[in-house]
C-alpha cells in the first residue's frame, strides 16, 4: 500500500503547505478538508488544518514525518468557510496556515473537541440513604447528600457553590458510590414558535422602500448601501429584513463596529425577537466563543451579532449579511491578518448567494463609488424617523476668544442654557487624557516618549504621563527634566480637562466622561449609559466611543471643541475621516422631539471643507471628495499595497526596503507591468515607535489584477532575502491608513 501524504496548513508566517505522513490508522479514515491533525514541527508539535490528501510529496520519503493524531472523526470546518479562508489568504498574500488561525476559535486551535459545552452533573445514586452508617459522623456529607436528594434531576456543577455544595463533600460521597456524576451534552434551546417578542415598528416610506428593495433580492447575492442620515430608522429596516429572513428558516450574521455597542445592540435584538441569539467579539471567553462558534454552525443560533472576527462564524442555513456603520475604520484588522471585514464579507455574501447590506449615515468613499458604478444598489433615507429635525450646524470662530480649558465663552453660554431647560449636553474632543503633552515654562522642554517621535499625554488623575502609542508611562514629574525648573504646564485640553473644567463651571449637574479610561472596567460602559438614558440634565464628554450609533434622546446640543485636527493631514483619507466623525458626533442631538443644534469650534470657520459639510452636508462632500480622488488617481479609483519595515537600527529598514523596491522594478520590467507606481521607501509619518526604526514602500496601481500578479513573484523573493531577517516587515494590501 503505497504512502497516503497529508497536506496541512500550519499556524506559520510562511506561505506554503507542509506535507506529513498519514499513520496506517489513519489511512483507513475518510479524510476530508478542514480536519485538525497534531503534527511535529522542528522540536514541538502544532496543529495543522488538512488542506489535500496526495499520492506523492515532493519531499524526499525518508524526510516525510509521520502525523501524531488526527483530532476529528469529521472536518469541524464547514466548506464555505474554508473557501473563504483560501480566497483570503491569496486576496491579502498572507500564509493560509495563520488565516485559518485568525479564522478559528482559540481552543479548536488548541485541539479542543469540536463539541457544544458539556456539563457535569451530580445525582443521588437510587439506594443511596440519609441514615447510611458511613455518614453518622460526617455532617457535612450528609447536608450535601440531603441537598442533592432535593434534585431528583440532577444539580449541574457550575450550581454547586449557589445551592452551599462543597466539591470535598461530594468527592467523599462519589467514593462510597452514594452520588454519582454525569456528563451531559447542553441541549440547544428549542425554536419558539412566534419569532416576535414585540411589535414591529410602523415604517415610513423611505424605510419601506429600502426593505422592500432588500427582501425583493433575497434568496440570491445582491449588495446593497443603505445610506441613511443618523436617526432615519436603519436599524428598524435591519430588524424587519432579519425577521423575513427568520421566517424563511435561514440566519442572519450583524457586524457591529465597535464592542461597546455589542450589549445595546444584543438588548435591542432581545427585546424584539424570540430567537437564538450568539455574540462574539473579544470581551467573551474561549469556551463561549466556541459555544456560539459551533451553534452557528450547527444552526442552533439564529442570529449572530459580532465585530470583525464574527465574519469567520460559519453558519448552516445563511439567509443575510448586515454591515452596521460600514465606513467605520475598526473593519480593518491592523496587525496580523490585515483584512477588511466590510470587503470580505461581501466576497462570503457572494460565495454563499445570499444577499448583504451595508448601512451607514456617512458611507466611505469606496462604497459610494461602488453605488454609483451599480455594483450596489443605493438606498437613500434623507428623513429622520418619527419627525425628529435634522440638527442645526453653527461654526464658532475661536481664533482671538480666550478658551477656558478648550471651551469657549459662546459655548459655555450654549451649554447653560440646554442645561437649565432640562436637556442634555455632549461635549466632543476626540483626545483622552488631561493635556496632550507638559511643557517646562523656564526651557521649553515639552514631554517626549524616549520609544516614539511622539508627546507623551498628561492623565492628571493617574498623575502620570502616557504614550497613547507604545504604552509606555511614568510618574508625572515635579521638576523639569532638563534645567530642574517647577514651572510645568499641561498644554492643551483632553477629555479628562475639559471633565474637570466642565465640573467647576456647571457643579449642579453631572459630568459623565466616556473614554477608554473611563470605561476599562467591567460594566463601565452600561452603567455610564444607564446613567445617561435616565434623561436627567447632564453634559457627557468623551471621544469618538460617543459617537457610534448610540441613542440619546435627551441630547440637544452637540459641541465639538476642536474640529481643525483633519484638515492639514498627510494621509489623504484623514479628510473623510474627519467629516464622517463630526457628522456621526452631530447625529446624536436632537433625536426625540426637541431640536438639535451642534456648534464646531474651529480657528478656519471658513475653510471650504467645513463649511461645504455644515452648509451642504456629507454627499455633497463625498462628491468633491470623490472628484479629487479620481484626479489624483487615489483609491477607490486605484489600488494601494503598502509594504511596511521597522528594526532596532537606524537606516535597516530603509535598506530592506531598498532591495525590496529594486527587486519590484525587475519584477516589472520582466511581467510588462503597466500602470504601476512605485512610491519610495520612505520613513514612516511616525519614524520612531516603540523602539523601532520604521519605513515604508508604497505601490500604487490603476488595476488590481497585474498589482496582485506583482506582489505573489514578489513576496517569493522578500522571503529569501538576508536582509529581511534582520528586520520586521509586513505587507497590507488595500491599506487604509499609510501611518
């Protein structure tokens, strides 16, 4: 019987395939695609995931390792979730062995069984007696066994601790076979037979025209933008599609961008559907991770919620894919794996013939783009729901006034006055912290990260300084470093300074912070907005965690303290960045009966961007965007790779990039590339960070096909060069931000 050769993808950086021996017990198997296998590598073992079964190996047969074990008796990866990790694994040039890492639940990786959660039970055997001779003189076990006799069906072992069980006790008991202990199999919850748990909303006409649009394209892929305006009723359209799509015995997968919104969106779904709900993003555990992994799978989960990595959930029957605020920038995975969701959830819509929609106030430029070529269909909601106004724009003209911790006069008067009518106020400075850096007034020394070329924030209430980019903090000095001077100045405002300063000026009202600080903890966030939805008079300051998608009702004034910071940016995405935040940050006032009005503090009140975006509104400057980019040839009108570099020495990584660039030229000339860029290498905006030394390479081209022809012969030859073992290097495809 000749050789049966495994070929499996391991959890490595290379882009290759490793090929192993199959054991003569395992031979006798049916081997399928997506099985783990336990296998040795160099001096340990790893687990690989089966790709192919082959005849022959281009290994030499007395170098071909035999497998330690095959960990599933069927392949626990679905086939169209493997499709997927292969098409991304080719689309990003990344090792198919690592995607299909990004792809899994942690403990499968760690050869986990592939299995819903089993508990254990503890049971009164049936001769078992309170009066047995063997527990006269242990009160202890005779309480426990008296407990357990009240539980004729058993009492699971996550309850013990609740019912005053003791596991010593128990273990006793076990030995003189007076209880015994179960392994049960956690059944799924049954389908309730109503899917709605509460009445569907009336929909207006822009709203029924957008589900009908969508339900009329199911059972098929279509790609559709819902471009709506914050508060035009999207999530109800996503809720009443979600139901059609239960009623058709199918799933529904919703990506959320931020964790933050995971609970209330959960709530929202709960409270509407009788249904089976998993959610997956990275504050639940491994085992729950599993549980809602395999329910989906398994189809016992009807909806699944979740943020980026939810994308990888496999599902039985998949009837609709949801993309909730489709622009947000959170979709891109930054290290690693560096795909983009949103554009990867619209291959798996394709791949499984199942419709998606992407919904957003403020959609990106690429989709736009890809609206108004037909590649979707554009659904516009240019109304708020239930008659609510569309908030008023003031541009306040700071330069000259004297800010008051980066608050105005005008707008300290503005913020009083909602107060004392009993509304709310947000105050938005997307900059945590006290001050963004400390400045010695005697020598001008400022506050630098001795790891990054970046200013170190001030956190007055930690009293420390932190970088904001490395991590790295210290206590907040007393003196200056450099000429020993006391005279230290926080420069600027954050959002713990303007909480402070907010405080002295209104003391009669609450001051709730929203950050990353503010919100580490365990259930900081729900109870900052418990607080908030109660509708008492208050003034919430916080960053761009505010301004995703939340509902404040109570909310009228909106006040963004500095709106200048994305006007003169290297990165020519930093203007839609910032126009998507001040109109997302905008549409949280004036949601419920009272009008909204935002006020933009700004030195360049006049500058064409803001005032195109406050007098016109966010299509009007997507167009002009759109119109720029296509004159530049930016994307979405070309396509971007960006190959990144950094070491611990100066002028390394501008060398690897040097051979890497020359050997991209050859590679050009050889293949006739046409249209192709080169642009560096470079340093990094940032050039220093955490210790390293950073440069970049920028490929440019007008089509995708010969840029990605490009890349694949040219990773081959950056895999082999010396000088790329000297230093980290990495390659995004479409990258978003050229940081």
């Amino acid at each position: 019987m000749s050789d049966v050769i495994l070929r499996l993808a391991l959890p490595s950086p290379l882009r290759r395939l490793f090929d192993y021996r199959a054991t003569a017990a395992m031979a006798r198997q049916p081997l399928t695609p997506g099985m783990r296998i336990r296998v040795p590598f160099g001096r340990r073992e790893m687990i690989g995931i089966l790709v192919e079964v082959c005849a022959t190996s281009e290994v030499p047969a007395d170098k071909l390792k035999p497998a330690i074990a095959l960990l599933d008796p069927t392949s626990p990866l679905p086939p169209a979730l493997l499709k997927l990790c292969l098409w991304t694994a080719q689309y990003y040039q990344h090792s198919l062995g690592d995607t299909l890492s990004w792809a899994l639940p942690v403990l499968l990786r760690q050869g986990e069984a592939a299995e819903i959660r089993q508990e254990r039970f503890w049971q009164v055997t049936a001769d078992a007696r309170l009066d047995d001779p063997r527990i006269a003189r242990a009160p202890r076990q005779r309480e426990a066994l008296q407990t357990l006799s009240q539980h004729p069906h058993g009492v699971a072992h996550s309850l013990l601790s609740k019912l005053g069980l003791n596991k010593d006790s128990l273990d006793l008991l076990l030995a003189k076979e007076l209880v015994q202990l179960e392994v049960r199999r956690q059944r799924p919850a049954t389908r309730h037979e109503h899917w709605l748990a509460q009445p569907e909303l009336p929909l207006n006409d822009e709203q029924r025209a957008a589900f009908e649009a969508v339900r009329s394209g199911f059972g098929s892929f279509h790609a559709f933008l819902l471009a709506g305006v914050t508060g035009s009723g999207k999530t109800e359209v996503y809720l009443q599609l979600i139901r059609e799509t239960l009623e058709a015995g199918k799933q529904a997968l919703v990506l959320i961008p931020e964790i933050n919104l995971g609970p209330q969106t959960l709530a929202r779904f709960e409270q509407r559907f009788n249904a089976r709900i998993a959610l997956l993003h990275s504050a639940v555990n491994d085992r729950e991770r599993l549980d809602a992994w395999l329910a989906a799978r398994d189809g016992e989960a009807d909806i699944i919620i979740g943020t980026r990595s939810a994308l990888f959930t496999p599902m039985k029957n998949p009837g609709l894919i949801i993309i909730d605020e489709e622009h947000d920038g959170s979709y891109k995975q930054q290290e690693g794996l560096r795909y983009h969701a949103r554009d990867l959830a619209l291959v798996r819509a394709h791949q499984e013939n199942v419709p998606i929609l992407l919904g957003s106030a403020t959609p990106s430029l690429e989709s736009l783009h890809n609206a108004h070529t037909g590649r979707y269909g554009l659904l516009r909601m240019n109304h708020r729901a239930g008659g609510a106004k569309q908030p008023r724009f003031l541009r306040l003209d700071v330069r000259s006034r004297p800010l008051d911790s980066g608050i105005s006069g005008p707008l300290q008067q503005a913020i009083g006055k909602t107060l004392e009518a009993g509304q709310q106020v947000l105050v938005f400075l997307n900059r945590r912290g006290f001050a963004p850096t400390l400045l010695c007034h005697d020598c001008g020394w400022m506050s630098g990260c001795p790891r990054c070329d970046a200013r170190m924030t001030v956190h007055q209430r930690s009293a420390v300084l932190r970088c904001h980019h490395c991590g790295y903090d210290e206590r907040l000095p007393l003196r200056c470093p450099k000429c020993a001077h006391v005279d230290l100045r926080p420069v600027g405002a954050g959002t713990e300074r303007a909480e402070e300063r907010l405080k002295v000026l209104f003391p009669d009202f609450p001051v709730l912070r929203v950050d990353r600080d503010s919100t580490s903890r365990k259930d900081a966030m729900h109870n900052l907005f418990t607080t908030i939805q109660r509708g008492q008079p208050s003034i919430l300051v916080g960053t761009q965690m505010l301004a995703k998608g939340h509902h404040f009702p109570r909310v009228t004034l909106v006040a963004i303290l500095d709106a200048d910071g994305g006007l003169f940016s290297g990165d020519f995405r930093a203007s839609e960045r910032m126009a998507q935040l001040i109109v997302q940050v905008a549409g949280r006032a004036g949601r419920a009966e009272e009008p909204g009005k935002v006020i933009v503090q700004t030195h360049l009140a006049e500058h064409p961007l803001l005032v195109q975006l406050t007098e016109e509104g966010y299509f009007a400057f997507a167009e002009q965007a759109l119109s720029e980019r296509r004159g530049a040839g930016l994307p979405p009108f070309a396509h971007l790779a960006l190959l990144r570099a950094e070491a611990h020495k100066p002028g390394q990584a501008e060398g690897f990039l040097d051979e890497a660039c020359s050997a991209a030229e050859r590679l050009l000339a050889e293949q006739g590339g046409q249209g192709i860029e080169l642009l560096g290498p470079v340093p990094a905006p940032m050039e220093r960070r955490a210790g390293r030394f950073r440069a970049q390479l920028l490929l440019q081209a007008s089509a995708r096909a010969p840029l990605h022809r490009l890349i694949s012969a040219w990773l081959l030859e950056l895999e082999q060069m010396p000088s790329g073992r000297q230093v980290r290097w990495s390659l995004d495809v479409d990258p978003v931000d050229l940081y």
